[in-house]
C-alpha cells in the first residue's frame, strides 16, 4: 500500500494520469500550430504552411489515440476493481464464522 510509482506506468492510474497529460499538452500544441498557420497563411509562407498543416494533422492523430488510450486505461480500472471486488466478495462467502 505504500509503493510510490517509480515511472509513469507502474500502475494503471498512474499511467492514466500520465496519458491525460499528454493529451493536454497534444492540445495545446495543436492550438498553438493552427496559430502558426495562420500566421504562416497572412506571411504567404506556403511551404511553412503545407508544413504546419502536416503537423496539425499529425497532432490530431496523436490527439485522438491519446483520448482512445485514457478510455481503455478508465475501462481497465473499471475492469480491475469489479474484479478485486468480486475477489473479495467471493473469500467472504468462502469464510465460514465460527460458532
């Protein structure tokens, strides 16, 4: 019970937490791109544009697999407690007081 986490994946919530930093910091550097963009598009930098757009594109992707991978981790937390719980109800019907 009192293990620290040493990395960000010792254990589910944990690496749950870290997913959902990332995914923050995906979307805001996403926000910060489509500025760039913008910027890029009144500056008439097409190329610099053609290549932000390319990294917009690409931190969607990572924004969306980002958001899959903290549900799965959420279903996987979900999963572990029922099951403890079931565990640990099953070893109460197991136990027989004594008389």
């Amino acid at each position: 019970m009192g293990h620290h986490a040493e990395t960000p994946f010792d254990n589910i919530e944990s690496s749950h937490e870290y997913v959902s930093l990332l995914a923050e910091a995906t979307a805001e550097a996403l926000l910060d791109v489509e500025a760039d963009i913008a910027l890029a598009d009144a500056d008439g930098a097409t190329r610099r544009r053609e290549a932000l757009q390319v990294v917009s594109f690409n931190l969607t992707k990572l924004k969306s697999q980002m958001s899959s991978s903290r549900r799965i981790l959420n279903d996987l937390r979900t999963l572990r407690r029922l099951l403890l719980d079931e565990r640990h109800s099953q070893q109460a019907l197991h136990v027989t007081p004594e008389k």
